[in-house]
C-alpha cells in the first residue's frame, strides 16, 4: 500500500511537472507571438503608406479633369483608416492573434466567459472585414486583388464558427471550436505568406517609379539598399509565418490529444527562439528604411 502511494504522488508530480512545462512553454511562445504581432503590425502601417500613395498617384490624384469625391473610396481618401488592401491582411493577422489568445486561455484555465469575451470583438470585426476588401480598386495589380479576395472568402467561413463559440458555455466547447476551426486559420496564414508576393511591388513602386521617370533610368546604391531591405522585411515576415504555422500546429495536436492542452505540447520553446530572432530581423530592417 505505502509502494502504491509512493508511485501515485510521483506520478502526480510528473504530470505536474508535464503541465508546468508545458504551460511554460507556451508562455514563451506567447510572448514571442506578442513580438511577432507588433513586427507585422509595423510592416503593415508600411504598406498602408504605400498602398494609398499608389492609389493617390495612380487615381486620385487632384486635377481640374478630376474634381470629384467617390464614396466608395474612402479608405483611400484619408489616412484615419486602413487602405482596402492593407485593412485585409490586418483583419487576417488580428484573426489569428484572437485564436492565439484563446488557445492561451484554454491552456492557461481561463473560464469559459473569459473566452467568450476574446472572441466577442473578432466578431465584429470580421463583419467589417467583407466590406473593407470589397472596396478594392485594383491597386497593386491582380496579385493584391486574389490576396484580399482569398481573404474575404476565409473571412466568410469563420463568421459560422464564430457564432457557434459566442454560444460556447464550457471549456470543453472551446477545446472542440479551436480544434474545428484550425484549418481554417491554417488557411489564413498560408494566405498571408502568399500575399507577400503581392506586398512587394507595393512596398517597392515609389522607387522603381522614380527609376522610370528619371532620364537616366538606373537605380542608386541608395535605392538598391532599400529594395534589398523591402525584400529582407518580407522574408523575415514569411520566416514568422512560417514558426506560427509550425506552433499552432503543435498546439492543435496537444488539444485534440489531451482535455488540458499543456500536458502534451512540446517543441514550442525552441519556435519561440526562431520568432524572436526572425522578429529581431525585422526590427532591424523597419529602422533601416526609416532612416
């Protein structure tokens, strides 16, 4: 009898032990999530700046032939909001940081009301998120018009999932909806990793623009470092796709395996390392181009 209470304490302290390091490593994981998120939210105030200022050179430009107000376009009027293309991959990005939060609040204990009030905002927001990428113009190109469309279309199939977790009312309904609804943030992040291919030429026309307005045509040293640096950033952001991706699908088999999540998660530790040091890089390259 004394052997049987012996083995049981030690295995309760193994699973405690399980647990904590689990929880601890996706504590790491979050923090460096965190990071990520302002990294990427840096890159898309980059790429509001530039989007609207193509637009403006492009079709909005004042001139006595185009005296008028569309609107239609006034996400690309003032700069108080994002421009249609960029308001996309933002709503994506804040999509998967609520999905985040509410695998951290699974795996943290937090109660079934707490996690009904991290999707409760998303909601809304996904409601706007139709009629933001609906108001497109084509700026950019094909490329940007399929990313956002992409989107929206993703957009569409997590409102349902959405409504049916606003009416979960246990943990247990929540470890099932962040299981459901996996794939489809999978999507969202494959989505945005494709969509730096649209990115790009956006970040980058003012100054091949000036190439092809200036009678000599060729690039500076100066120019040709920032276009290195655009193409670092987006590598650096595809790079923090990438480990999300890998740490969500970690996080995913721990909570179809096991009721309380952290007992099973592993590898999460060493992705945060690789988002932070990606996430560093990136940093790096926003204060280059700001310079």
């Amino acid at each position: 009898m004394l052997r049987q209470r012996a083995c049981s304490v030690i295995f309760c302290l193994v699973l405690a032990a399980c647990a904590n390091q689990g929880i601890a490593e996706f504590e790491l994981y979050r923090s460096a999530f965190e990071r990520t998120y302002g990294t990427s939210t840096a890159i898309l105030d980059q790429l509001a700046v530039q989007e609207r200022e193509l637009f403006m050179r492009t079709r909005g430009r004042i001139n006595p032939a185009n005296l008028r107000f569309d609107p239609n376009l006034a996400r690309y009027y003032t700069d108080t909001v994002d421009p249609p293309g960029t308001a996309a991959f933002r709503r994506a990005l804040e999509t998967v940081k609520t999905y985040n939060d509410v695998l951290y609040g699974l795996a943290s204990g937090q109660t079934a009301e707490a996690l009904v009030g991290k999707l409760g905002e998303l909601n809304a927001k996904i409601g706007d998120a139709a009629g933001e990428a609906s108001s497109l113009v084509g700026v950019g190109g094909a490329e940007v018009a399929g990313a956002t469309a992409a989107l929206d279309r993703l957009f569409v199939q997590i409102a349902p999932f959405l409504r049916v977790a606003l009416t979960a009312r246990s943990r247990g309904e929540f470890r099932e909806f962040v299981v459901r609804h996996y794939p489809i943030i999978n999507a969202i992040l494959l989505e945005l990793r494709q969509g730096t291919r649209a990115i790009f030429p956006i970040l980058t026309a003012a100054t091949l623009r000036r190439v092809r307005d200036a009678p000599s045509g060729g690039l500076t040293a100066d120019e040709i470092r920032k276009l290195e640096t655009y193409r670092k950033l987006l590598a650096d952001w595809v790079i923090l796709i990438d480990a999300t991706i890998k740490s969500l699908d970690n996080v995913r088999a721990a909570a179809e395996a096991d009721p309380t999540i952290v007992g099973t998660i592993t590898g999460l530790g060493a992705i945060a390392v690789q988002l932070e040091t990606a996430s560093q890089g990136a940093r790096r390259h926003l204060a280059e181009l700001s310079k």
